[in-house]
C-alpha cells in the first residue's frame, strides 16, 4: 500500500488596510484616540459587514513596504455602527463604522 503525501495548507491572515492623516495615525499611535471613523457607504459596508479579519494594518498615508515608523499593525477588534458630529465629515451628525484600534 502506497502512502499518500500529505498536503500542507497555509493560511495567510486576512488584513484590513487603513492608511490615515498624519494627525489621526500620531492620535492612535500614541493611544489617545481609540477609533478610527469611515462613513456608513456600500464602499465601507462591502469592507466591514459579515467580514472578519485577523489584523489591522494603519498607515500613516502611503508609506513604503520597509518604513515601519509610519506604519501599525494591530489585532483586529471588530467595529461598532455610531452616529458622531466630528470636524472631519462637517457639522451634521452622520453615520460611521467606529474600528477599533486600541492595541
């Protein structure tokens, strides 16, 4: 009888990009802003709802593969619906998608 090889199965983790201003990456950096904010789209939905990921990348804009000062990874916390009035999306209450990004 003949063995059967055996098949080795690599899983790669499932990671949501994020890159971010200058400010809001330093904020969380930092550890004093424990949410990242995206309006309640179909963009964001399609990204967030039913999904689950293992980790969290942020960036603080488009940095390169190798600067890792400009660049977090994070275990991925899941997300809440909220409504918020932040200076960023104007005056009006609108709806988000609050990530949680405290590490």
């Amino acid at each position: 009888m003949s063995a059967t090889p055996l098949r080795v199965h690599t899983v790669t983790p499932r990671t949501l990009h994020l890159p971010l201003r200058g400010k809001y990456f330093d904020q969380i950096k930092a550890g004093t802003k424990p949410e990242e904010y995206r309006l309640c789209t179909p963009f964001w939905g399609k990204r967030l709802m039913g999904r689950s990921y293992d980790t969290i990348t942020l960036t603080r804009g488009y940095p390169s593969r190798d600067d890792a000062e400009r660049r977090l990874v994070l275990p991925w916390r899941g997300f809440a619906i909220k409504v918020i009035t932040h200076p960023h999306f104007g005056p009006a209450a609108v709806s988000v998608f609050a990530i949680r990004v405290t590490p």
